[in-house]
C-alpha cells in the first residue's frame, strides 16, 4: 500500500503558562506544552489521533513523520 505524506499548518503561541498549539485543518486538534519541543510533539500526537479516529476502517495509507 502506497503511503501519503501530509503537511497540515499548525499555529503555535506563547503565553506566562507555557506554550499552546491547535490545527486548523482539524476541529479540536489542540495541546498545550511547558516547552516549544513538547509543544511540538503534543501537537503531532494530537495530529495523529485525529487522523487515526478519521481513518477508522477505511484503511487509507498515511506515514506518521
């Protein structure tokens, strides 16, 4: 099976509580973080979650980067 690669925007910001992250492309795809790193791989677990729960059954070809 032929593996798709994606690229979805992610707006990240800073606050006085550490950093927090949301993608537009998904509804509710949000995280948040005391660092930009963990930030960053919150939002890509959130990301992935989401593509998982859309994918169910259907069985599309997507490669977690």
């Amino acid at each position: 099976m032929e593996k798709n690669k994606f690229v979805f925007p992610v707006v990240l910001e800073k606050d006085s509580d550490g950093y927090f992250a949301y993608c537009p492309a998904f509804q509710g795809c949000y995280t948040q973080g005391d660092s930009y790193e963990e930030t960053i791989d919150n939002i890509k677990d959130a990301i992935w979650l989401h593509i998982e729960d859309y994918s169910g059954e259907k069985k599309i070809g997507y490669e977690r980067i």
